[in-house]
C-alpha cells in the first residue's frame, strides 16, 4: 500500500465576523492524498476551496480559526500549532503554497535569488549564500528555467516566467505535500499548460510528493490530477477519480459544475449547456439540511431538514452526500439526456 502523505479527520475551521457572528467556511471536511498522487479540489467561488487551503497549512491567523480535527503530513500531526512553529517547521518543506494570483505576490524590489535564500534560511538560518545559489541553480536547470532569472527583478519577467518561477521558489525544499490554488487562473491558454507540464513534471521528478490543485473549473482537473473532490459551502458533496467525475459525476451539484461550461472531451461534447440556478447559502446561518437543497431541482422535502453525512459507494474511494441513490440518480441523468 502507498505511503500517506497528508490525512486529515474532520477538520473544522471557522471565521469570527466583527459582530462575533461564526463563519463555518470548512465543515468536518476529510480527505487523503498518497504519496506520488495529486488531489483537485473543484467548486464555485465562495464555498471554502481558499480557506481549506490556508487550514491545511496550520496557516491561522484571525478572523480565521481552527476549532477541530486532524492534519497530518507525513505523519505528523500539524493541527493547531501556534503560527510561529508553523512557520519555522512546516511552511516550505512540510507543505507549500502557491496562492491566487502569485505572480503579482513578488516584491518588485528583490531579485528572486533573494526569496530563495529566504525560504531556505527560514529553516537553515546558517545556510551559507553558495551553497543557496548552487542549490538554486540546479534547481531552474532541472525545471528548464533560464538560470539568468534568479538575478533578475520580478518586474523583468513575463507573466508565465513570473508564475514558473514562484512555483520553483515555493517548492525548492521538496514538500511533502504541495496546495496549489488556481496556479493558472491569471494565464493565457500557452502559458497554462506550460505550468500545468511543469507540475506534473516535478511529481515524476519527486520535487513535490503529492499535489491539490484547486480551481472553480472542474474540467480542467481531468488532466491534471488523480482524483477529484467537489466542495459546496464548506463540505464535500463528491470524491471520485478524475475520470468518474468528469464522466460519471453522481451529486446533483458535481453535474451541475460539468454541465455549466463546455468541455472538449470526447464523451461530454454533447452535454447541454445550462446554468446552475440560485446562490450558495449564507454561511453565517447554514441550511440545516442539505446545503444545496434549495439549488437542486430532484431536492424532496425532507432535504432541506435531514443533513446527511458523506457516504462510501462503488469502487474503492469513491463517496457522495445526497439522500437519493446513486442508482435512481443515474437513472434520472440518463432519460435527461435522452430528451
């Protein structure tokens, strides 16, 4: 069986609003991720993808707070160190993030030879300025990055090189476990896949030991990671493999997501366009039921009042949240396609 590199048991974190009002932005959320494999996170703007990210680097700091559950990288446990000791010990080489909009994350000012050495020294204050270059240099060689660059201002570089070059920086301690949130949302088409190929790249060449990618666009996941988890207002609705949620997807909600933007797969080609109705809830006041019972038009009453937990189903791995049966909603989707 393949190693774990990152487990996490019901992780539960919350914001506290100026009028003392609790934001439960990541609700009892588990997950796993195997060494060697990378993990896509999928939903609309607003349902937690952002703040799972921040949770799952012990990266608290107010209005956002931990309050309950796991986070164990590597097997070690993480949860609820004080934000210094996260830091010092597992911002860099126990897990690295890559946040929105990185590229514009750079000081102008400091040439990115200068935020290598930071990260480095922020675990090995003694690290002599050589051997930091050296390391940085054979780092940009073996990701076919201009070398040049490291002596350069963020200012002199593209967009794409100024993407590229903050993954390589955020990851030349080789984490365990890499969170990337929408790496490639700011980019044109080329530039895009150039960071994708890179990605997947330095999984095969073990600089990273497993990936999440996290992006609104659940298509886009389909070549980039293993599995696929879909995440509505603070909960997971549906994990699957890539294949089986782009293909087969089973909550009312993962369906909505492939059939609200065109995909060229062959297979959904011929999927209709439509919309998914409504606005997530108001997380200050949840639904006490199913969350996204009021969007969902096979909702049934009892939906609104029962909440249900996530639940096993098929092959190993694969779960769902949804008081239907996969069978009756397979059925449903299939004479909805043939109308």
């Amino acid at each position: 069986m393949a190693k774990k590199m990152l487990e996490v048991k019901g992780l539960t974190t919350k914001y506290v609003t100026r009028f003392h009002e609790d934001v439960y932005a990541v609700d009892h959320v588990s997950l796993d991720i195997e060494e060697g494999k990378s993990l896509g996170i999928a939903g609309e703007s607003g349902c937690g993808k952002s703040t799972l990210a921040l949770s799952l680097m012990g990266y608290y700091f107010p209005p956002l707070h931990y309050m309950s559950g796991d986070i164990i990288v590597d097997g070690k446990n993480i949860s609820g160190l004080d934000p210094d000791t996260v830091r010092k010990t597992v911002l860099g080489s126990d897990v690295a993030y890559i946040p929105q909009a990185a590229m514009n994350a750079l000081n102008p000012t400091r040439k990115i030879l200068a935020f290598i050495q930071d990260v480095i020294r922020a675990h090995d204050p003694k690290a002599n300025k050589k051997d930091i270059k050296d390391m940085a240099i054979k780092r940009f060689e073996e990701l076919h990055l201009p070398r040049e660059a490291l002596d350069k201002h963020a200012v002199e570089l593209s967009g794409g090189m100024k993407q590229r070059v903050v993954i390589a920086v955020s990851t030349i301690l080789s984490p365990k476990v890499l969170i990337a949130d929408e790496p490639s949302s700011a980019l044109d088409v080329t530039s895009q896949k150039v960071v994708i190929k890179m990605l997947r790249e330095m999984m095969d060449k073990g600089f990273i030991k497993s990936m999440i990618f996290i992006t609104h666009e659940l298509p886009l996941l389909y070549n980039v990671t293993d599995d696929i988890m879909v995440m509505y207002a603070g909960q997971i609705v549906e994990r699957g493999s890539a294949k089986e949620m782009v293909f087969d997807p089973v909550h009312p909600y993962s369906r909505g997501l492939m059939r609200s933007i065109l995909v060229p797969e062959d297979g959904t080609r011929s999927n209709k366009l439509v919309a998914i109705p409504g606005t997530p809830p108001n997380l200050k006041r949840p639904p006490a039921g199913c969350r996204f019972a009021e969007r969902c038009k096979y909702a049934m009453p009892s939906c609104k009042y029962n909440s249900l937990p996530i639940m096993e189903f098929g092959e190993e791995g694969r779960s769902y949240r949804c008081a239907h049966s996969v069978e009756h909603l397979r059925e449903v989707y299939a004479n909805e396609d043939r109308e």
